[in-house]
C-alpha cells in the first residue's frame, strides 16, 4: 500500500524575480530578457547548458509562446516548490499535452518541468533537449530526479496516444524514494475540445511504504498501478 506525502505550503502565481536568468539556476523560473537582449547574449554565448543538454536561457526565452496557452490548475499547492517529483499524467492525442503540463507548473510553483520522452533521432532529439526534454532511459531519469528537478512522464512510452496506458514501471523502479504525482489533462472546451483551454488536475503525491528498497520491483510495480488509478480517478473526476 503506498503513502502520500503530507500537504507543504505552497503559494500560486508566485511571480517570477526579476533578476534575468543567466544560466545558474536550472530549475527555478527567472526573469526573461527582452528579444533584442536575448539574441544578443545567444550570439555572444553568455548562456550555460546543464548536464542533461538543458538550455535554462533558451527554455525562458520560449516562455511567452505558452502564454496564450490557458491553463486551468487544480491543486497546483500538491506540486513541490523545491526538490524532485516524478509527474506522471495521462496521454494525449498530439504533443500539446507536455507543453500544458510545463505551463501549469510554471503558473502554480514558478519551476521548470523536464519532459519524459525526446527521441533519440539527430537534430530533433538535442534540439528538444535545450528545451528541456529528456529521453526515456530510467538511469538519466534517475539523475535528474538526484539533482533535484521536476519531470514529467505519461501513462505509456508515448505521448501521443490517448487514453490511460501502461504505468513507466521501469521508471518508477528507478526513482523509488522521490514523490510520484499522479496528474489528469483534459480541454477545458466543449466536446472535448481545448477551445476554452485546459484543466490540469494534481493528485496527492505518492510514495511507497517505509523502508522499502530502492531495488524493490515488487513496490515499484505496486506504487506504478496506485499511480495509474489515481490518474484515472483524476480524469472521471474532472470529465
């Protein structure tokens, strides 16, 4: 039977510093240049990219893309302010779903999310990795979580399916002792249709019983379906 995590404080719509992000934190959201700054300080390289291929600079510079992007967050106070957490969410039909992911954790606790699932093919694959995507390998999984961001998975290898697919028992193996937030996505529209936006749903973050150990297959694929019913009863909750 798995645990959840005592609720910690939390305080939505925190706005951003005002200090442009140069680089040093890779986590935390920061004030963005204005256009002209920012390609100048592209072109004379005054940027840093993290161990993962992450270009915190650049993932901020694409920040007012999603802003048209209208996201409804439904206990945003359940995603951790500080420290790692595995998201993982329900599929979708297209590659939008990521992107509303990291929008709603943007607007409830001002971090930056690493999506799950960049292929492995050239150019595409270190280009979404300046973004912040990662691939679906558990041991780089394992290693962002140990260095404290936040990461975003779905239900199934892919997202661009739909429905509730296979728990990532492989990466939950990987990341025993970090929270397991269970997260629902659905348009906000009529239909089914994201013409209003979306609604993202937190569930209660999980975790497996005390004492269980990291290399516990068993507990993993325990904690692995708690998580798949819980993002199922977040979407009949929210449908």
């Amino acid at each position: 039977m798995t645990q959840t995590l005592p609720k910690t404080p939390n305080k939505i719509g925190v706005a951003p510093a005002s200090v442009p992000n140069y680089g040093i934190d890779a986590d935390r959201l920061l004030a963005t240049d204005d256009l002209t700054s920012a390609i100048r300080r592209r072109i004379s390289g005054r940027y840093a990219v993290d161990e993962f291929g992450g270009d915190p600079h650049l993932m901020d510079v694409f920040l007012p893309l999603t802003r048209p992007i209208r996201v409804q967050v439904e206990h945003g106070d359940r995603i951790p302010r500080r420290g790692a957490a595995l998201l993982v969410s329900n599929r979708g039909l297209g590659v939008v779903e990521p992107v509303v992911l990291g929008a709603a954790v943007r607007q409830a606790v001002q971090r930056r999310l690493r999506v799950i699932g960049a292929p492995e093919v050239p150019v595409l694959g270190p280009a979404l990795r300046k973004l912040g995507a990662i691939g679906y390998r558990p041991d780089d999984v394992a290693a962002m979580l140990r260095a404290g961001h936040l990461a975003a998975a779905p239900l199934g290898h892919t997202w661009i399916r739909e429905g509730l697919g296979e728990p990532p028992r492989a990466l939950v193996v990987a990341t025993l002792g970090f929270p397991v937030i269970p997260m629902a996505i659905r348009p906000a529209g009529p239909l089914g249709l994201p013409i209003l936006g979306w609604r993202v749903s937190v569930g209660e973050p999980l975790l497996p019983p005390e004492g269980t150990h990291p290399d516990d297959l068993l507990a993993a694929a325990e904690l692995a379906e708690e998580v798949r019913r819980a993002v199922g009863v977040l979407l009949d909750e929210s449908s």
